[in-house]
C-alpha cells in the first residue's frame, strides 16, 4: 500500500503496459518489449527496472497511511498514471520503507530480497514455488515492524504507527537495482 522514499537517486518515468496488472506504489515492475513497464511477473524477476514510485488500479490508491474509504483518487478512478500514461520507477541506488512485501522471516538487517513473481513484492531471496530464476534487487535495512507516521499519538516513539499490508508492518531497503 506504500513507499516511503527516505532517499532516491534516480527517479524516472516510464509508460505504462496498458495490459498490466494492478501496481501499487512500492512494487517491483520490468520493461517489456513495447518500452512499456508492468507489473514483475512469471518470467520477469531477472528483468527488473525498479521499484514503482505511483499506483496505477481501479479499485484502490496506495497511499502510505490512507484508509481505503478516505482517499482521494476518486476523480481519476485510483490511477495515478491516467493523465499521463506514465509511472514513476527509481532505480539506481536509494533507501525506501514500504509494507509490500512478503512476510517470511524478514528479522535481520543485510539479508538479500528479490522480487515474488506471484505478487510484485519484496521477498528473501531463496528459492521457493513462487520465485523462479531470482535476482537479488535489494537489501534489508531494517526488520519489518510499525512504522512511525509523524502524527502524535501513543504507538511508537511519541507517534501513531503507520497504517498499511501486511498487518502494518513495514520494512526498509536498499534498492540495489
């Protein structure tokens, strides 16, 4: 539901695959033949461009923090590419936090991630049914855990958490791709 850019090196933009699945901000998309990007896929985790800077759906936005019911992407129905026919990619280096990934063990610093071809996400990078021919795209930073949202409360560090997939749970990375 989120990416949380700490610190970036390349953001750039790309067209999008108009046949491509629902991508939402934090995935992990790859070039096809037609110089569009799409969703990671069967087939794609050794291709990866980069991680997906916008959220192009039409049923929900992926904005950090945002409840469903209360989000504002309503007037161009949840696609943050519709005006333009393009996404957001960085790549290249940078520090992000993001709650799309595959919860599997991710509990120490310097492990390697790849991408889950079944779902687009950040996933440890050993072999299982759902990652096939993987590339190492990023490295852990900080074990996944609440995140601080800036707004006080009581949750953590004078904070509320906040809020997004994987039971609000959040994770940082290197991008090494």
């Amino acid at each position: 539901m989120a990416l949380i850019e700490i610190y970036h090196v390349v953001a750039d933009n790309y067209a999008v695959d108009t046949n491509t699945l629902a991508i939402k901000e934090g995935m992990f998309v790859a070039l096809n033949s037609t110089a569009g990007v799409r969703r990671v896929t069967t087939g794609d985790s050794g291709k990866v461009l980069g991680v997906a800077g916008d959220t192009k759906s039409t049923s929900a936005a992926a904005l950090p923090g945002v409840y469903p019911g209360w989000q504002n992407r309503v007037s161009d129905s949840f696609d943050e590419t519709k005006a333009s026919g393009k996404l957001t990619v960085y790549h290249s280096g940078g520090k992000f936090a993001t709650d799309q990934f595959v919860d599997s063990g991710m509990t120490a610093p310097g492990l390697l991630l790849a991408v889950s071809e079944s779902t687009g996400t950040l996933t440890l990078g050993t072999s299982s049914g759902t990652v096939k021919d993987q590339a190492t795209v990023a490295m852990l930073t900080r074990a996944a855990g609440v995140y601080p949202s800036g707004v006080p409360g009581t949750d953590l560090n004078g904070d509320m958490a906040l809020r997004g997939d994987n039971s609000s749970k959040f994770i940082e990375f290197k991008l090494l791709v």
